[in-house]
C-alpha cells in the first residue's frame, strides 16, 4: 500500500490549525534517511487504520525538487488521551 505525503513547515502549537484543516502532522526518520516533518491528509490516515496497518507500506513524501518513496512501518501513532483523535504520527524507515 502507498501513502503520500508532503514535506511540513507548520511546525510547534500551529499544527492545530493543520488538524482543524484535515491534515495530519507526521515525522519521518531511519536509517540512511534525513529526520523530517511531513504530513498526511487525516482521511487517508483514518482508512489506513480502518483497513489494518499493511506489513508493507510505502510512503511517497513529495516536495520541491526532492522526492523520495520510502519503505516505512508505523513506529508510533499518538491520540488525544481524551478524545481519541490523531495528533500525530511517527514513521520509522526499514532497514533494506
């Protein structure tokens, strides 16, 4: 399965702004891989989760002059304690 996602620049507090916009604050970061903020669009992340995390997904992160695709497993998936909703989530490169 392959996820997109774009390189983030909203970065501290104002991610609540992305989340109220759909968007969901990730981080990417691994082995032979430069450590950086992305982000996903929230409905994409929710049939994610609905589906099952795959053993194999690929998470194509799309920014300006540099692209990358990126064999990557869910390393952490942080929820609000008291709602439940997704604040944030922790991609870990596999090993090749």
């Amino acid at each position: 399965m392959e996820l997109k996602a774009q390189t983030r620049t909203v970065l501290g507090k104002s991610t609540k702004k992305l989340r109220r916009q759909g968007i969901t604050p990730a981080h990417i970061f691994g082995p032979g891989v430069e450590s950086r903020s992305i982000q996903i669009e929230t409905a994409k992340v929710r049939q994610l989760l609905h589906d099952g995390v795959p053993k194999k997904l690929t998470l194509s992160v799309g920014e300006a002059g540099v692209d990358g695709s990126f064999d990557v497993r869910l390393d952490h998936l942080h929820l609000d304690p008291v709602h439940g909703e997704i604040l944030h989530i922790d991609f870990l490169v596999k090993r090749a």
